[in-house]
C-alpha cells in the first residue's frame, strides 16, 4: 500500500515580454487560485539562443509560489494567454521554507 504524500510547495519561473502580460496572468491565476502569491519582477534582461541566433531582449520575470497538484492546470493556462510560442514555464521544488510560509501557499493554492 502506497503512503499519501503530503502536497509539495513550488515556485514557478515564468518570463514574459512586458509588464502587461505579466499581471494579466498573474492576475488570473491568483483569481483562480492556482496559487497564493505571484512576484513580478520588472526589468530584467535576457540572452538566450532563439531562431539559429542569440537573442537579447528585456523581459519581465514572474515568481509564482503554488503546489505541485497545481502545476499542470498552470502550464495549460499560462501557454493559453501567453504571447510567446515557446513560453519560459518552470516549476522548482521548495526544498525548506519557513513552515507557516508554506502552509500559507497550500492554503491559498487549493
């Protein structure tokens, strides 16, 4: 008999090209409580490898702290309303954390 894990806490990675994007998905994965909190970061510079060139562009960072039941779901909505073909979508495990922190997103992350 297999033991019920308990429900992993993420961060999410998600880069977007401007800041509106940004809080348009931010916002609706918080309203629809696929998550408890996302952190836009403004500003920020990428160098990456697109179409047989390196490409350099100003893209805005989203950190989105949710749970693993909720990554899929995520995936499938940040891909419908984002304006990238191959959007940044990556999910990290929380390995510690301060444990009412913790408790707090699988609260709000239901």
């Amino acid at each position: 008999m297999r033991m019920k894990r308990d429900v992993r806490c993420l961060v999410g990675l998600v880069t977007c090209p401007d800041v509106v994007s940004a809080k348009k998905i931010a916002k609706c994965i918080v309203k629809e409580k696929l998550c408890a909190c996302v952190n836009i970061l403004k500003n920020m510079e990428s160098v990456f490898f697109w179409e047989n060139k390196v490409q350099k562009e100003k893209e805005v960072l989203l950190l989105i702290k949710t749970t693993d039941k909720n990554k899929v779901k995520l995936t499938k909505i940040i891909r419908k309303m984002h304006p990238y073909k191959v959007p940044e979508i990556i999910f990290l495990e929380i390995q510690y954390g301060l444990d009412d922190f913790l408790a707090w997103i699988k609260k709000e992350s239901s």
